[in-house]
C-alpha cells in the first residue's frame, strides 16, 4: 500500500477545555456565522481537503471513477478553483495526494510512481505541480520514498525522504526540504534526527515532528529556524507523540501535544507562541483534539474527537473553542468532520459528510464567512 504520511490519529484519555483568554488578538465575532461549498469529487463517493491558500484555492484527495486491481477507489491531488476541481494525476501509479498551495498556485504532494521496492512496497515520490505540469521531486541519494506536505510563497518545498534502514529492517522517515532551480531539484535534509517536516512559511521557519532518544518510542514538536536551520524541540517534560502542523508570521505554531504512550494517552490541539506552551483542550464531551493550522490573527483550525462518535471540526479564537458544526449557516444538511487549514481571510478548508437525506461519504468542503 502506499506509505503517505498523514496526520497521527492517536487515542484517548480525558482533556477538558481550558480557555486562554489574552493569548491571542481577539478577531472573531460570536455572531459570526459560515457557508458551506461542496468542492466535489473527480467522480468518485468522496474527496478530502487538505490545504488551501489566499485566493481560496483548495487542495485535497479524492475518489476518481477508476479502481485498482484489487477493487479500490484509485485517489488523486486535486486542485480546486473558480468552482471546478481538477484532476492533478499521478507520477505513474494508481493514487496521489495534494497537502500543500502557495499564492501563485503551485501545489506539493505525494504520488505513487508505479514501482515496488525491495520490501515489495509501492514506491511514492513528492511531486510538484504548476500549469498542468506534474515534476517528480525525487528523494535523497539512496532512499526509497518521499512526500512533499508544504509549499511557501517563496516555492520553498518541505516534507519527508524516506529510507529503509538494514539495521533496524524497518523505514525511516527524514525531514527534509526541495529547492527547484530550472531543471536541477536541490533536497537537503533538515536537523540530526529522523521525523518530518509538516510546514513551511516565506520567513524559512518549517514545522514538523523528529524521534527522540534511540530506542524510545516517541515523537517531538520541532522548529527549523531560518537558515541556517537551527532544530529548536519545543516539548514540556513527560510528553510523548507531538507534532507542529501550522505556523504563521507571528511566532505561533499549531499541533498537538500527547502526555503519554498510547494507549494511555491522547492528543490535546496546542499552540506554542515564540516557544511558549498553551493547551486547547477539546470541544465538550469529547477527549481528544488536534490543531492543523493557524492563520496570521491566530485563528486556529482542527479536529476533536471521541471514540464511537463522528470527530467535530473546531475553530479556536481568543480563548474559546468553536463547534464548526454550530456556526456553518444551515448546517442541518452537514456534519463538518475535520478542519486542515485557515487563510488569512478566515476561510477554512475541511471536510464534511451530508446528514440529509442519509448519511453520506465525506467531501471536501470550502467554508467562507458569512459575514
């Protein structure tokens, strides 16, 4: 199967919502209210955003009408805009991913190129796409795998280069960053341990996630500064599997923070502002939260969830913790699932499943202010 890195669902404990109020400019009206756009599919049940930028371009996964050989759903990158989603294809293989946009257009991802590797695994590549044109960002010299997850607006490109490590017979992931000039592709790999790269802004700082200690079982938080790319964790003690996902102009990171091992533990939505911890909490009722991406205002976007129930997309504003599902203007026809990026319009890109007339599959969705 493909070996796409997506963002860690992870397990439960107990987090209660913890308001911060001060932390963050206040912007957000509590009349404040959103419409709902279906973005579609490429023709087949169901299709996911991921990413977008100023202009509202989203960039997501979707279902195409064609199957593999094994009777599923074959996926593609899609780019949405001017109300048409359009098919980004593939580096030869059956499925693709699009996670990242900049101003101009250009998007990043992952795509299956066709080839196994030595374990028999499908091989995927990061890509880069712009005016119809898909370019295979390659890995590093002797890896297998890659995936490009963030594009800034000075086409700086960042993500992971994978290897399979003879030692340990196993992958490991690798932080890393693309550089195009022409036709030559410069890949650099980012601080001394394996993890990687989830974002990335015009400043050059880039959030992600490295392994700590060797032979422990754990994920941190990390910033890569400006060059020269200085590795900055930024994780309290006793705390286990985080990530950065988001960061804006302002010294603010999104992600999330776990306080233990799972099973045991569970992921609580976090934002550190210049390095400084402060803990979402999640929406009520449930344990679990996750933040995916902030704007320059602060406005944070995500996903809370508990088990045995449909996750609950968030927007997080000046202390308090919105239910999207609560604010999306007619909303009893939706059930917005999951919140994966925020422009600095307020625009919000996520993902959503029709309640009426029968529960459907999810679709990406484009969410605008009402107001």
């Amino acid at each position: 199967m493909p070996r796409f890195v997506l963002i860690p669902i992870l397990v439960l404990g107990l987090i209660l919502l913890l308001p911060l109020p001060g932390v963050i400019p206040a912007s957000l009206a509590s009349a404040q209210t959103y419409t709902i756009t279906d973005l579609g599919t490429l023709g087949g049940l169901s299709s996911e955003a991921l990413g977008l930028n100023l202009a509202g371009m989203v960039v997501g996964v979707s279902d195409t009408s064609g199957t593999d050989n094994q009777g599923n759903a074959i996926r593609h990158g899609f780019v949405f805009e001017n109300g048409q989603i359009r098919d980004l294809g593939s580096l030869g293989g059956d499925n693709s991913i699009a996670t990242g946009i900049d101003a101009s257009g250009r998007v990043v991802g992952a795509s299956d190129t066709g080839q196994v590797d030595q374990q028999g695994a499908i091989v995927t590549h990061a890509f880069s796409w712009a005016s119809g044109v898909l370019r295979d960002l390659g890995t590093r010299r002797g890896d297998v795998d890659s995936g490009a997850e963030a594009v800034d607006e000075r086409g700086g490109v960042a993500g992971w280069s994978r290897e399979w490590d003879q030692a340990l017979s196993d992958y490991r992931n690798w932080p890393v960053t693309w550089s195009v000039r022409g036709a030559q592709t410069i890949i650099r790999t980012l601080g001394r341990n394996p993890g990687a790269a989830h974002v990335v802004i015009a400043s050059g700082e880039i959030g992600g996630e490295v392994d700590g200690d060797p032979g422990v079982d754990e994920a941190l938080p990390v910033i890569f500064t400006a060059p020269p790319r200085t590795q900055r964790i930024i994780l309290p003690a006793n705390d286990w599997y985080c990530a950065v996902y988001g960061l804006n102009k302002n010294g603010i990171a999104a992600g999330y923070v776990g306080s233990c091992p799972p099973p045991a533990g569970s992921p609580v939505a976090t934002l550190w502002k210049h390095f400084k911890r402060h803990a979402l909490g999640a929406l009520p009722g449930d344990c679990s939260s996750l933040a995916r991406g902030v704007n320059k205002g602060g406005e944070t976007v995500g996903d809370s969830w508990v088990f045995s129930q449909a996750p609950r997309g968030f927007l997080w504003d000046s202390g308090r913790m919105f239910d999207l599902n609560t604010i999306v203007a007619g909303n009893s026809e939706w059930h917005v699932d999951s919140a994966a990026a925020i422009n600095d319009r307020g625009w919000i890109a996520a993902t959503a499943h029709r309640l009426v007339p029968a529960a459907g599959a999810p679709r990406a969705v484009l969410l605008t202010p009402s107001q």
